[in-house]
C-alpha cells in the first residue's frame, strides 16, 4: 500500500488507513481476468467525507513523463453512495487485453487499484495498490543507447 | 490560511507542494495573458497606438501592418482564454477523473466504428500503416523507417535554402558592383557565407551517393501483427552492386521516452533486446539483380508487446545493417507490431505463421 495525501504531500497524523484483500493473494493477474477487490477504510467518519473515487489504472514509470491510463472509473458523491462504500467495499473489473505490467528498462508498466478520498475540508488522500497483469519477462539491460 | 512552500520535490509518485495552489498560479498566469491581450486590444481600438495616418507606408502595407499587430493580442488572448478555460475546467478533479474524461472522447470516436475495426488492444499502437502495402512475394511489404533518409532530406532543405539566400545576396553585389559601387561589408559577408553553401552542397551530394550507392533493402513479410511465440516467413531482398562485407538482420526491442530537461523535451532511445536472425558475409551484388533470401523471424514467449502511450513506448523493429566494402556502412529500420499472447490459445499455427517456441 502506498498511501498518500496530495494535499501537502506530508502524511497527517489523523490520515486515514486504507488496506485492501485481492482475489489472488499474488496479486498477479491475467489479461481479461475478473479482478476482484476488497477494502477496507479506518480512521476516518463518514461526515468527514466529500466523495470518494475508485479506480483501476496503469501508469507509466521510468525516464519519461508520466502516462496515465484510466481502465475502470467510479466516483461517488452522493450521501447513501458513501454511506454504502464506506468503510467496507468491493471493487471489481474485467481486466483488458493490454497494456500488460512490464518491467522494462526506461520504460515500466504498473497496473493499480486507487482509491481517493475527497475530505469535506478540501484535501484528498489516494491509496494505491499496485498488481500485475500478465507474465512478461523484465528487460535484462541495454544492448544499445540510440542516438 | 497556510501560505504554499516555495519549492516543490518529486517523492517517488507524488510532488510536494498544494495542487489547488498550482492551479491557482496557472490560473493567476492565464488570466494575466488574458488581460494583457484586453488592454493591448483597448490601446489599438482607442488609437493610442497604431499606425496612424502620417504614416509614410503606402495603403496597401498599412493594411497588412494592421493585421500584424492586432496578432499580438489575438495571441495573448487565445492563449488565455484556452488556459484559463482549462484550468477552470481540471480545477479540484483528480488525475484519474481527468484521465478518464480524455478516455470518454476516444470511446466516443469509436462508437462509429464497426467491432472489427475498434482496437481491442488498448495500448498497442495500430498497425493499419504497416499493412496498407501488399508484397510481392509475402502478403506484405514492411515500410522502412530510415533515419538516413531524413537526414538527407534536412541536409537537402538545409542546402537549398542557404544557396537561394546566397544567391540573393550575390546578385545584389554583382549590380552595385556593375553600378560601380563596392559594398565591402556585403563582400566580407559573402565570403562565410559561399564556404557554408559549397560546404552543404558538397555533404548533401556526398550523402546523396551513399544513400543511393549501396541500393535499397526491402522486407516482405507473412502475416502481420506479430504474436509471441510465433515466427514469421519473412522475404529479405537488397539491391545495388558490389561487395557487402556483411549483411545482419537482426530483430530488436527498443524503449523510447521523452520528457522535460528545463524547457527542452528530450527522448531517450534504448534497445533492450536484440537476436541475430541471420548474417551473411562477403556477398557479391550484381547490379540490376537484386539479393534476395527468405528467413524466419520467431517472437519469444512471454516477450512484451508493443506499447505507445503519450511519452513513453516499447517498439518492435526488424534492422538490417549493412557494410559496404567501398563505402561507409548503413542501417535500414522497419518497424514491427506485436500483439499480446491470446490469453488461452496455444502456441498453435496462426493465418500461415508456424508455432515455433523460442527462448527470450
């Protein structure tokens, strides 16, 4: 789990604690799976909350800019939503084809579940819980730099 | 109000620092173009500055003058206006919402399109340019992605542009010196400046005959995209005349990012993973009868697909290298898409492709 708050990037001492169960205890995953998701949210009341997002995404890592694909997106903004997702819920999704997890060189693939939560204060605090899909081998190093 | 910190970090996914205050500072920097633009606009409209009428131009440049300057805060105000507007627009959502929203107009532009046509694989790059050209002995003919190629067409545009401006400047010389005036300044320019267009002219020409000397290599292939665990009929043709010292084609894994280095963007290219497919040595080309050779080209199990996303991207390439004996050695690109593995099928035969396990 890789908590935290966007909104000052410190951690806060009343920030809430998100775990989450998956499916497949190894996290690992292949392409067109059902992925299924459990979690679980303390430290933190109801009335506090603005809204919630859960997502499934991957991102990129590595030398470049950061790309940002969104596979499933779910925000809940209404009073019996949150009272409903909050503290306990699943998410699920019927994973893609592509892009698979990838563990290159200069470029890395990372599949996630992210869950957002919006405080009625204004801040927002995400927790990220990263899985693979599929079994690709991880690039063994450079053979070349191109020019 | 807690005032934000003056300087920001990158820790590990996230920065430090108020993203509402980051938007508010876009938003503050949009909204200062946007008034700019206004009161530049005001100070053309109320006539305090312009091209007023004691303006030696004749009618015609007044008018064009006026279109020039009204540009500028044309500029400043599109400018603004989009930024504000976008930043009015992302204000408060999170990345993933943002992301989402730019997903929903590619889905929109796919509902038009029929199911065989929507992309199944999200991430993989399309290979519709690269099956758009049928081969004449396999099903199709590779495009060829040569850097030699642009950097002759540079070195082209380059000479031919530097010639003509000369060419300006040398007339112009030739008839004050006909008029019986000697513009020294003009003749001291000259003198640079013929060294620099004898000088790309006489690389581009020499660049021209490499390029053309060695001949042109052609790859045909039979069936495309590529899977893993899979090979693949693929026709190598080379023409030209002479010896080749060595001929390797080679099937390769490069990884491409781009991204910021102060207000430059840079791309880094790397190859991660290259096999031999074959290499000749010592072959003799006759002219007008071009090499050619069928070889097999096998994807590895478990090998990644090919992936382009914004800035970064996992591309698959076929290269031939070449070197001449006279001249100086070259290097032919043809691009390549491989797919993911179908999750359950077997390694079995695919449109015409043999199965054929090969080690990573």
């Amino acid at each position: 789990m890789i908590p935290h708050d966007e909104g000052n990037g410190t951690s806060k001492p009343h920030a809430p604690r998100i775990g989450v169960v998956f499916g497949h205890p190894s996290r690992q995953y292949a392409p067109g799976e059902e992925l299924v998701v459990r979690y679980d949210v303390e430290g933190v009341e109801l009335p506090a909350i603005r809204a919630m997002e859960r997502t499934v995404v991957w991102y990129t890592e590595g030398k470049g800019e950061e790309d940002l694909g969104v596979h499933r997106f779910e925000r809940i903004d209404d009073l019996a939503g949150l009272a409903e997702a909050l503290p306990h819920g699943t998410i699920t999704a019927c994973l893609p084809a592509s892009p698979l997890s990838y563990e290159g060189v200069i470029v890395k693939i990372r599949w996630c579940v992210r869950i957002r939560l919006f405080f009625v204060a204004g801040r927002d605090f995400v927790s990220e819980h990263v899985f693979e899909i599929g079994a690709i081998a991880p690039a063994r190093g450079v053979v070349e730099r191109v020019q | 109000m807690r005032l934000p910190p003056f300087f920001g970090k990158k820790r590990g996914h996230r920065r430090t620092g108020s993203q509402a205050w980051g938007s508010f500072g876009e938003a503050v920097f949009y909204a200062a173009l946007v008034a700019a633009g206004l009161c530049f606009a005001g100070l053309l409209l109320t006539g305090a500055v312009g091209i007023g009428p004691e303006s030696a131009a004749p009618g015609w440049m007044r008018g064009w003058l006026w279109i020039f300057i009204w540009l500028i805060p044309g500029a400043l105000l599109a400018f603004g206006v989009a930024g504000v507007a976008r930043t009015v627009r992302d204000w408060g959502k999170s990345e993933e919402r943002r992301a989402a929203a730019e997903g929903l107009g590619t889905l929109l532009e796919s509902m038009g399109q029929s199911p065989a046509a929507q992309h199944p694989f999200p991430g993989v790059p399309a290979c519709d340019d690269l099956v758009n050209s049928p081969g004449t002995i396999l099903r199709y003919r590779l495009p060829i992605e040569s850097p030699e190629s642009w950097t002759l067409v540079g070195m082209g545009l380059f000479a031919g542009l530097w010639n003509a401006v000369l060419v300006v400047l040398a007339v112009s010389a030739g008839i004050d010196i006909a008029s019986g005036r000697i513009e020294w300044v003009l003749l001291a320019v000259l003198v640079p400046f013929v060294l620099i267009g004898v000088t790309g002219i006489v690389i581009f020409i020499r660049r021209l005959v490499l390029t053309t000397a060695v001949g042109t290599t052609q790859l045909e292939i039979c069936d495309h995209p590529l899977l893993p665990e899979s090979s693949y009929d693929v026709l190598l043709a080379q023409s030209g005349s002479g010896m080749l010292r060595s001929l390797v084609l080679t099937l390769e894994i490069e990884e491409m990012a781009s991204f910021r280095q102060g207000t430059d963007t840079r791309t880094e290219r790397v190859i991660v993973w290259r096999d031999i497919v074959k290499e000749w040595t010592n072959l003799e080309i006759t002219p007008g009868v071009r090499f050619e050779t069928h070889v097999t080209v096998a994807i590895p199990a478990g090998a990644m697909h090919s992936f382009g996303s914004g800035h970064n991207a996992v591309r698959w390439r076929l290269v031939v290298r070449g070197q001449p004996e006279r001249w100086p050695g070259f290097v032919r690109v043809f691009p390549v898409v491989v797919h993911p593995a179908p999750p359950a099928e077997s390694a079995a035969v695919r449109h015409g492709a043999t199965a054929d396990g090969v080690p990573g």
